[in-house]
C-alpha cells in the first residue's frame, strides 16, 4: 500500500521492491521459518503509453544496411548500433568503452563494461563473432589506436579523436534512424535496448 500511494518511485522501482520482498518470503517459506504472504501480490503495471517506441531486428538492420563500409565516421556508426542493439547496452556503458576493453580469448570474444552504478569495468558481456568483426573493421580505419583510447570517438575537427559524449552518441543514433527514414521523436537510442528486452 505504501508503495502504490507513493509518487517517489517509478513503476520499475516499485516492482524492485515488491520482487526483493517476494524473494524473501519464498525463501523463509522454503525453510519452513514463516508463510508466503506474499505469494498473491502482483507487480505494478505501466498504464501510461510507452515513452519510446522500439525498433523490430528488420528495422535495425535496414539502419545498418544503410551506412557506407568506408568511411570512419560510418564503420564507427555501424559498430556502435550493431554493439547497442546485440547487447542492449546504455548510452553511458557504450561511451565509456576503451579499445582495451574488447577482448578475443581463444574463440571466445568479450567486451568489459562499466555497469551502471560501478566504478570499475567489473561487467563483461560476451560479444558475436561477427559484432567483434565489425569492431575490428572500425578499428583498422582508425589511425594510431592506443588501448587506453577510447572506442568511439568524435570525427568533428572541434573534437578530433574526443571520447563521444551520451549527447553526441544519441545524435548519432538519431540521425542514422532518420536517414533510413525512422524519424519518430519517440525512437531513441534507448530503443535499441527493446530489442534485446524483447528477444
């Protein structure tokens, strides 16, 4: 009740609580230490309409299929949708990837990420072979890569080599959904993520 008459939390924070809580009941329930009085509470729905709309993978492809093979600017913008849509990775994670963090371990290819709320790259994720291929193609456009640079960086000549802000990689995302002619104000990086939710 405390949770449903409190304007102080989301829906998905309120369904955090409510999903900790039923653990616990489950597990004292399973020990025979106390009932499961939580067994018939149900989780919070979203009556409002979704904020963002999600992209189908026939979509997502036809964004990727659209962007040239042979420009930086383009392999950079390839990679970082193919990457976000396979992982559904957030904006912050995808930024603060360095060259380093992309690793092949015998057939196995991975990818450290900075998990949200963490303050060291303690999340790794493994990757496709083929997404690691396209990273690999984006890399060897780049001239001079360091491992401690920074994955996806500006093109612009006022930020030449910069790390990507999350302004400037939700741009990016943008202006590739708009040029394969998705131009909805309610598509945004974030929709990629819907894809992996949604698989």
């Amino acid at each position: 009740l405390y949770l449903k008459n409190s304007d102080n939390y989301t829906i998905a924070t309120k369904n955090q609580y409510i999903r900790a809580v039923k653990h616990l009941f489950k597990w004292l329930n399973s020990r025979g230490i106390y009932d499961d009085v939580s067994a018939n509470i149900k989780e919070f729905k979203d009556i409002r309409k979704h904020k963002r709309d999600s992209l189908t993978i026939n979509e997502i492809n036809k964004i990727v299929n659209d962007i040239g093979t042979s420009k930086e600017v383009d392999l950079r913008d390839r990679a970082i949708i193919i990457l976000a849509s396979t992982l559904g990775l957030r904006a912050n994670e995808i930024v603060n990837i360095n060259v380093s963090d992309i690793e092949q371990k015998d057939n196995i290819y991975i990818v450290s990420i900075l998990g949200k709320g963490y303050q060291e790259k303690s999340t790794k994720k493994a990757i496709p072979k083929q997404v690691y291929l396209v990273i690999q193609d984006y890399l060897k456009i780049k001239k001079n890569v360091k491992s401690n640079d920074a994955l996806f960086t500006s093109t612009s000549n006022r930020a030449l080599n910069q790390r990507l802000t999350k302004q400037t990689l939700s741009q990016i995302v943008k202006n590739r959904y708009r040029a394969s002619g998705f131009n909805s104000s309610k598509l945004t990086l974030h929709s990629l993520r819907h894809l992996t939710a949604d698989a």
